[in-house]
C-alpha cells in the first residue's frame, strides 16, 4: 500500500495509499531498510520481498527522516489499484 522510489542508494516511500495496510504506518520521506531480516537494494527487490499471502504479517525496519530507525509490522492485504 506504499508508492516506493529509488533515491541514489536508497528506496523511500514516495507515498502512501489512503486505506492501505501501511496507511498511517508508513510515512512520506521514510528509507526502507530491511524486511524480515533481508535488505533489498532496488525497488524491485523491495517489492518482491513485501509480497505474500493476505493476511500474513510482515516486519519493516524504516529509518526517519530525523535520524531514527524503528521497526514497523504491517498485515499485508490485497490491495486494488484503480486507473
């Protein structure tokens, strides 16, 4: 439920879907770090390494813009995208 973005060597949330499961979990500016104890590199991977069956969970470790680094548990859903 996140718009994720390559920065350099960082991706960042670019945004958050209204309603999603990381709606009000996840904020704009954020680095991902890792995910369940692996550190994608690209958005790709990052995306490849969120996905899972709904229902399951999943551990994000997300660094703030402040400087903070803090681990973030999302449940994941199907989401629907409308164009």
């Amino acid at each position: 439920g996140a718009v994720n973005q390559q920065r350099g060597e960082f991706v960042v949330v670019r945004d958050v879907l209204p309603g999603a499961p990381a709606d009000g979990v996840l904020r704009e500016g954020m680095h991902l770090v890792s995910v369940g104890g692996v550190y994608p590199v690209s958005v790709e991977d990052w995306a490849a390494a969120l996905r899972g069956p709904a229902g399951t969970s999943v551990t994000i470790e997300v660094a703030t813009r402040c400087g903070g680094h803090k681990y973030v548990h999302i449940e994941r859903q199907l989401i629907r995208v409308q164009k």
